[in-house]
C-alpha cells in the first residue's frame, strides 16, 4: 500500500511513520509512505497556507491553492483522498477493512477551521470523522486512520490475533492476562492457567459478552438487529 500524507507539519508526520510496527512495515515494504508539505505549493514570499474564512468568524480557514496543487501533484483525482473531519462519516473496524484494500491512499490533514470546502468538492472522496469529539489536528486523526488500516494489511500481524480482536466478531475482546500470576493480591482466573482450551474459549466468549453489555450494550443490538447471534458459534 503507498500513503501520501498531505500536512503543514511534516516532521509530525515523519515521526509517525518512523515509529515501532509501522516503521517495521515501511522496512519490510508492506507500505510506503509521502510526506508532503503543503507549505511546498504556495507560491507567495511568506508561503501563506491560511486565510480568514468569508462570512466572517473565527479562526483561520486551509486556502485552496496550495493545498489544491499539492493534490494534484500526488495524483489525488487517480486515488482514493481522504479528509479526517469531525463532520465526516464515523469511522469503525469495517471501515478500516474497506480501506485496507486500497492500493494508494491520500490523506489531507487539517488546521485551524478546516479546509476550504472548494477543496472537499473537487478531490475528497471520503470524509472520515474519528470520534464524536474535535481535536486541533488532522494528523491525529489520519495517524488514527493510518494505524486502524496498515495493521489490517497481510504481513503485519499475524492472522490469529486479527481473528480475536474487539469489533471482528461484533463484541469487545475478552480480558487478556499475562505473567505473574498473582500481582498485588489479584490473581489470574483459575481457568486460564487450567490448559483445558474448550473451557477457556468457552469463558474467553462469556467475558466478550459481559464487557461488551456493559460498555457497548448498542453493539449486541446491531447484531441482534443483524440476527447474527452473539458473533461466536
Ligand atoms: N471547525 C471544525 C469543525 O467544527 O468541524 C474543526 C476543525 S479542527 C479544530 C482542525 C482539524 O482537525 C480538522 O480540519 C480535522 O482535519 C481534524 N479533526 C479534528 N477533530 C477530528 C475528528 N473528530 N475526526 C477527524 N478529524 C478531526
């Protein structure tokens, strides 16, 4: 998979990519990655990327050109071009799944107010809110994305622990554990140290249940309503 990553920060965006697993994936060519400036395509002597937004408001709004040229240098009306946007469509696993099919992806990383809609209209295909909440930055938001898609790509993980993760079978994952067996009073469940795998899978499927009415009681209705069962035989 390539991703081009468009932002007024590259160093924030080189950092991201030269970071544990991703990195490892960069070095093993499962993925490659650009890190565009936007500063790159202006054009004026102060390489000005923001303008106050017509009608009046606060904050500062992406100006189209620089940002429209940068597009159009890594081909963005040839790939699939994203914006990270509090006013996107929600983002959840099935989403990621969709995505890490792609061969190239384009991703435009916001500031300030956002970018000029001008922009949205003519190269974004998808505009992809993160969660229900704004952060200052898109490239959070597209670390966020990049990180849910590039672990989904064959050769990264193995296919078993992409098998038992939260959200593939439709419920949270069950509690993991690991040595000591006892730490600070609290103990592994007996079960888990008891080597009957039946018996484990059989529990590990009760707890996904227990955590996922507890937290996401709106998850069982989904697949209620989907009349998939609880996501497990
Ligand atoms: N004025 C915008 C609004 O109310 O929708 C918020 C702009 S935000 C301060 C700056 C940038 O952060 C956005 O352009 C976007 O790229 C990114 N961003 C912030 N929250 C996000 C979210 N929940 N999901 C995806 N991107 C987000």
């Amino acid at each position: 998979m390539i991703l081009k990553v468009l932002s007024l920060f590259p160093g924030f965006v080189e950092s991201f990519f030269s970071t544990s697993i991703l990195a490892k994936a960069v070095e093993k060519r499962i993925l490659s990655y650009e890190n565009v400036n936007i500063r790159d395509y202006t054009t004026d002597k102060h390489r000005t990327c923001d303008d106050a937004p017509y009608g009046g408001g606060a904050g500062m709004v992406l100006k189209p050109e620089p940002l429209g040229a940068a597009l159009a240098a890594v081909g963005a009306d040839q790939f699939r071009t994203i914006y990270p946007t509090p006013g996107g469509r929600l983002f959840n696993q099935a989403y990621a799944e969709e995505l890490s099919k792609e061969e190239t992806l384009i991703f435009i990383c916001g500031r300030y107010e956002g970018i000029d809609q001008r922009i949205i209209d003519l190269y974004v295909d998808d505009e992809i809110s993160i969660g229900d909440y704004v952060l200052s930055s898109g490239e959070l938001a597209a670390f966020v994305l990049i990180d849910a898609v590039f672990r989904l790509l064959p050769g990264v993980l193995s296919s078993e622990s992409l098998e038992e993760e939260s959200y593939k079978s439709g419920l949270l994952e069950y509690p993991q554990y690991t040595r000591p067996e006892v730490y600070q009073g609290l103990r592994v469940p007996e079960i888990l140290l008891s080597g009957n795998h039946a018996l484990i899978q059989q529990w590990r499927k009760e707890q996904s249940l227990c955590k996922t009415q507890r937290y996401r009681p709106d998850l069982l209705e989904k697949l209620k309503q989907e009349g998939k069962g609880y996501g497990f035989n």
